[in-house]
C-alpha cells in the first residue's frame, strides 16, 4: 500500500514473483500390493524483485524527512531427488522410509536506485550454495481396526540467503555481511489415531508427543 511520508506519497512495499516449478514421480505397488513406493524429482527457479520504500526523519528547528530504497533482485534454483516406500510386515505393522536430495542455489544483486548502491556502486552479485539430505522414518501398528499407533524421525532442511536490506557483503551479520546459513531441524514423534463408532458414536481423535 501507498504510504504518506511527509515527503510526497511513496509507493511502500512491492514484490513482484515469477515461478517455474514441477515435478516428477513414479509410484507403483511391488511384492503382492505389501510394498507402496514413489520415486520422483523436483525442479524450482523462482526470481523476486522487491523494492522497500521508506522514510528518514530529521528532527531539530524543523523536521525533514529523507526517503529512500532498499530494492533487490534475486534468484533461487531448486533440484532435489527423492524416493519413499511402505511396506506391511503384516496386516497390522507397517514401516516407512523415505529420503530427498537437494542442492539449492542462491543469487542477489541491488537494483537501481537502492540505497547500498551508493556504498557499494560495484554492485556484487553475492551467490551461496547447498547440498543437504532430508529424511524420514516411522512405523505404526493397528492394535484393532479403530486404533493405530505409531512412531516416526524426521530430518529436514531450509536453504540459506541473503536480507536484502542489509550491505552487500557475503558473511553473516556478525561480520557485517547479509547472509544467512540454512537452518536444519530433527524430531521425533510418537502418538495415536482413533476413528470409530464403538463409544456409541462416530470419533475421530488424533494425539502425538
């Protein structure tokens, strides 16, 4: 939205996304409908241009206000493989495991008219990249028709970037740079799943630690 500055009307926040994504799997059945399993890959190039409008006051005998920029373009690609299987052990048991691939690429340069040009009129283009695995593992057991437990680990991933805001120098904030290092995450999960009618009525509860 449009804000007022003191300065005249500046146009605010704006981001303008382009996308290309898709992806590609093969699932099927094996050993007599017991084994489930996909196997696939994933594509994404996606490139957004932002542009932050603001406003600096000056406060003394009169109050001036300063608008300026900070607009950016950047670039992130996505490649990732990835295959999952089920397979029944027996009737009531059932195991899962899956895993994914990826390796992202990230890319930044300042856009006309931003503030950090007339720091850095070199305008690098910053770049980082990386390579990690996610995962997935769990196994659940129908103690009657009505009641499955089951216990699960996952491990998965965020790409790293870069804050656009910030001086284009690519290092972490605690060395005066823009980048941000991927994040990852671990969990474990156990829990159970009723759905049925033997209370005298239809119940669906859900509930995991």
């Amino acid at each position: 939205p449009a804000i007022n500055g003191g300065a005249g009307v500046h146009p605010g926040f704006l981001l303008h996304t382009r996308q290309i994504s898709d992806e590609f799997q093969v699932q099927g059945k094996a050993m007599d409908n017991r084994l489930d399993y996909v196997v696939g890959a994933y594509y994404l190039n996606q490139q957004d241009s932002v542009s932050s409008n603001l406003v600096s006051y000056t406060y003394g005998p009169t109050i001036t206000a300063f608008p300026f920029t900070y607009t950016a373009q950047w670039t992130d690609k996505s490649i990732a493989a990835f295959a999952q299987a089920s397979y029944k052990l027996t009737d009531k048991l059932s195991l899962t495991g899956g895993f994914r691939y990826t390796h992202d690429k990230t890319s930044i340069h300042q856009l006309p008219g931003s503030l950090w040009l007339l720091f850095f009129p070199d305008n690098p283009h910053e770049t980082t990249k990386k390579s990690k695995p996610s995962w997935t593992a769990s196994a659940d057991y129908k103690i009657t028709d009505e009641l499955l437990v089951y216990a699960a680990t996952r491990g998965s991933w965020r790409a790293g970037g870069f804050n656009y805001s910030v001086q284009p120098v690519n290092t972490t904030a605690a060395d005066g740079g823009n980048l941000f290092r991927p994040e990852t995450t671990e969990d474990v999960e156990v829990g159970f799943k009723y759905s049925g009618d033997s209370l005298g009525m239809p119940i669906t509860w859900n509930a995991d630690f």
